[in-house]
C-alpha cells in the first residue's frame, strides 16, 4: 500500500530580526511556506531609541522586545537563535551557532538582513575607549559609563580630576551624536543639576565632534544649522573638521582642519562615527562574485536579489543601493522580498523593481526639540519634536511598550526626572572583560540564557519543519 505525500511547503529562512528581517517576516503571515528568523539577538531591536536607554530615559526591554512574543501568533513562523556564520548557497543551506551549538537550516528562499556594525576606519583599538551604539549592550555600557562618569566626579577632591571626569566627547554629528551630545546636556543641565553635593554637573562640557564641514549630513544645510544654533544654546560644543587622530583612557587627541593638535581630556568617549554592513554582505558578494562596497555591502539586482540567486534577497544596511542606511529602506525591502516570495509561490513574479519611498528624516535635538525634513518641507523646534514623537510611538513594536514608553516621556520631558538610572559593574566593563576572555567565553558554564548551549553539545541535525 503506497502513502500519498503531500507535497513540502516552501522553507523561507529570514537571517536577521531587526526591520528589515522583522517586516518581511510579519509580510509572509498568511503565506502558505514555512518561515524560519534566525537572529543572534533574541529581540528586535529598534535602533533609533537605543540613545534613549543609553541616557536613562527608557528600559532595554522598551527598545527590544522578544522577537518569538511579537511573532508568536504568526502559525508559520518559528523563531531560532544564533549567529549565522555560512551560507551554502549551492545546498541551500544557512549554519548558524550559539556557543558550540551548530544548527543548519535549509532554505527555498532566503532573505538576509544581517544590519552593520560600527567602523572604527581602521582604529580598532579606539573600541576600547569609545564605545559605539547599535546594539542593547552598548546603550547599557554607555549609561554605565556616563552615569559612572559623575559618581566618580563627586568623590574627586581634584579639580582636574573631575573636569576630565565630566567631560563628555562624541565622535561622530550624525542623528546618533547629535541625539547623544543633546541628552547628556540635558543630563547635566536639568536631570541631574540638584543631585550632588561636591559636583555641579551643569559646569560639565559636551564636546561633539566630526571630520565634515558641519553636523547632520543627512539633512539640509539650513535644517543642520537650526540644530546645531538649538545644541549651542543647551552647552554642547560643536567641533566640525576635526579627526580624532588618537585616545586613550583619558584624553583624545584631535587633528583640527588648520593643521593643529588638541589633547582633550576627557574619560567618557562615544563612537558614533562610522558603520560597516554586517561580515555576511562580504560572504555572499565573495560566494556570488557579486561587488562588495568600502562599507562591506553588497551588489545586488533591482529587485534586491544576488547576482545569479534569484532564491537570495539582501534586504536593508547589508545591500549596496543609492539610499541612506535608515529603517524605512529595510523596513520598506524587506516587506518587497517577501511579497515577491508570494508571488512567486502564486507562480508568478512581482514583475516591478524596489521602489523607496522616502517618509522623511527626524533627529531630536533635546527635550520638545527636533529636526525634521517631510519631502520639500522642514520644521523645527516644537513641531519637529511633536512629529518625531508621533512617527516614534507609530512605530515602535507592540501595544505594552508604547503605552510604557509614553508614561516614561512623560517623567522625562515634562518632569525632570529619567526612569533607567541603574548602573551595574557588569554593564560598565562586561563588553571589554568579554573580548579579553576571547574564545574561553564559549566554555563558561550556562554564563546567560542567550548562549543556551555552553557546554558544548554535537551539532544539530537538521531543523525540522514548523507545524
Ligand atoms: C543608534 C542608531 C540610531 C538610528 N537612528 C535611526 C533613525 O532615527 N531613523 C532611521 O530611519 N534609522 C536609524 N538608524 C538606522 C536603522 O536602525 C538601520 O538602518 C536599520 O536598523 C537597518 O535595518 P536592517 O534590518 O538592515 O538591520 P538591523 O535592524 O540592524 O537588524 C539586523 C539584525 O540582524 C541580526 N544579525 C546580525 N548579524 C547576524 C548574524 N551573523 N547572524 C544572525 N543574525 C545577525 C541582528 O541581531 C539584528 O537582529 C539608527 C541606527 C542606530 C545604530
């Protein structure tokens, strides 16, 4: 008696859970495949707030939350854990680990979205001083580290001592830097003004730094100088063409535009300058023999496939596209990606190229001031703020966090006060003790429930399909 099998449904494997991985997934809801997020990150981060954690405004948790409980409804979803290190793209076939686990996933159709990371330009050693901020971790490190910075002040009895220790050195006049040096005034000048006895943390100084001839190269001149007048007017100082040329524990060396060398001593420094697209945008390029950009991203076709894989999306800050690295690109491509899925296991092709529709650019200045840039229109100040405000709730994953995030905003900007202020050791030093432990991380017995595996089982079989 022979058994009737029903055919297999389509596997999509999703590398990545941030928007663009996040979209595409929650696009392919009622598509009849089996869809698989693998992500090193059990969470979906909503990068654009992480300054918020970073100054004690909002709760990691806020900015993140578990992936698996924002897609736990979605049947034909599952969701893994791990790092995804290879692709075979001629098996179809993603490995990825967690600790010594290895688990393969086989794919029909594989959307990437891996992100970037920071770029230091070569000076990987200024990691150690200047932490970056893309991901929940470094926001965590830097509170650690400012919060750190003023209780270290207040039991200095050297004047020098506390100068170096209240000031505050961002590198990089993006959104990010701009976002950062404007709640560390806002920190010094109104949160934390009553709180210390030896200290007055309103003398401390804001320095923000860039190679380029002015702040917020993403937005127009005149929207980058109403900013940078709103930055001057709460204590931050702008330096424009100024190279970091060195760092160390307590200073920064800067290489002015005129030729001229400035030592600023400073403990707190931030990295906000540079990103380079996730490792993997360079494996698939190399596997493809696809152009891979100075950013590390990779080529792809009008319709965000590899070269010769039409099976392969590369979606968000991982593909080489004329667009800026922002959300609404992976937000927008990802959804593009598993739309063309769909209508390829309808037997048909999307038959139109991706398309960006540009929503805009915001960057908040300091409390109920914001920039923003909505198609040939720009608005400032108050407007701008209450724009950024509603785009942000709009957008921020799950109906618990807007509500949370809102009465936190609320505590923030119309009071005084910042909701997040704990500061722990691990956070302070838990990024570099790692680095130093190395690959000894790996044999720590259980060290988190992110590395479920430590111990060191065999390799999974194969990942069966979703029910
Ligand atoms: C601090 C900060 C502020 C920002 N502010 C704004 C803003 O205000 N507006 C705006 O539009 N954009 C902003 N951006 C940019 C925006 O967040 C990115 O463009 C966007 O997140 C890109 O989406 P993505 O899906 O390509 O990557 P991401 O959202 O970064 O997601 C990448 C995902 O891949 C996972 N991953 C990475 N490597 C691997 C691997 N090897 N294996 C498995 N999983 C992996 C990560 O854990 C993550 O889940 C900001 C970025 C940062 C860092």
């Amino acid at each position: 008696m022979s058994e009737v099998q029903s055919p297999r449904r389509h596997r999509v494997v999703i590398v990545g859970s941030g928007f663009g991985g996040l979209f595409a997934a929650k696009e392919l809801k009622r598509a009849d495949a089996e869809v698989t997020v693998i992500s090193r990150t059990a969470y979906h981060l909503f990068q654009p707030l992480l300054y918020q954690v970073a100054t004690g405004v909002l709760s990691a948790g806020e900015v993140a939350p578990a992936t698996r409980e924002v897609l736990a409804r979605q049947k034909n979803t599952r969701v893994l854990l791990g790092d995804v290190t290879a692709v075979d793209i001629e098996r179809r076939v993603v490995t990825s680990r967690v600790a010594q686990r290895v688990t393969e996933t086989p794919y029909d159709s594989l959307i990437v979205t891996a992100g970037s990371g920071q770029s230091y330009f070569g000076n990987e050693g200024f990691a150690l001083y200047a932490p970056g901020m893309k991901s929940i971790d470094d926001a965590l490190e830097l509170r650690a580290r400012i919060f750190g910075a003023f209780e270290m002040a207040e039991l200095s009895s050297d004047p020098e001592e506390v100068r170096r220790l209240t000031t505050f050195v961002i590198v990089g006049a993006g959104a990010t830097g701009v976002e950062m040096a404007g709640q560390i005034a806002e920190l010094a000048h109104r949160t934390l003004r009553r709180d210390f006895r030896n200290i007055d943390p309103a003398r401390s100084r804001i320095l923000l730094l860039d190679g380029a001839p002015r702040i917020l190269p993403a937005f127009r001149e005149k929207t980058a100088e109403k900013a940078a007048a709103r930055l001057k007017k709460i204590g931050v100082e702008i330096r424009t063409g100024a190279m970091v040329a060195d760092m160390d524990g307590t200073s920064v060396t800067v290489r002015h535009e005129d030729g001229s060398v400035e030592r600023v001593e400073a403990s707190f420094k931030m990295w906000a300058a540079g990103v380079a697209a996730s490792p993997l945008a360079r494996m698939l390029g190399e596997l493809a023999g696809a152009d891979v950009d100075k950013a590390g991203r990779v080529a792809v076709n009008d319709d965000l496939t590899l070269p010769g894989h039409p099976e392969i999306f590369i979606v968000g800050d991982m593909a080489q596209l004329d667009l800026p690295g922002v959300a609404q690109v992976a937000i927008q491509g990802g959804k593009y990606a598993a739309r063309t899925v769909k209508a390829r296991l309808k037997g048909k092709e999307l038959g139109k190229p991706f398309h960006y529709f540009d929503k805009g650019n915001l960057a908040t200045v300091s409390r109920f001031s914001a920039v923003a840039e909505i198609g040939k229109l720009n608005f400032s100040g108050f407007i701008g703020w209450a724009l950024w405000l509603g785009v942000h709730l709009v957008y921020l994953t799950g109906f618990k966090n807007r509500v949370t995030t809102l009465v936190h905003w609320t505590v923030s900007f119309v009071g005084r006060g910042r909701s997040e202020r704990v500061i722990t050791e691990q956070q302070e030093i838990g990024r570099v003790a790692l680095a130093v432990l190395g690959a000894e991380r790996d044999r720590l017995p259980g060290i988190s429930a992110t590395t479920p595996a430590a111990g060191g089982d065999a390799p999974d079989p194969e990942v069966r399909p979703v029910r």
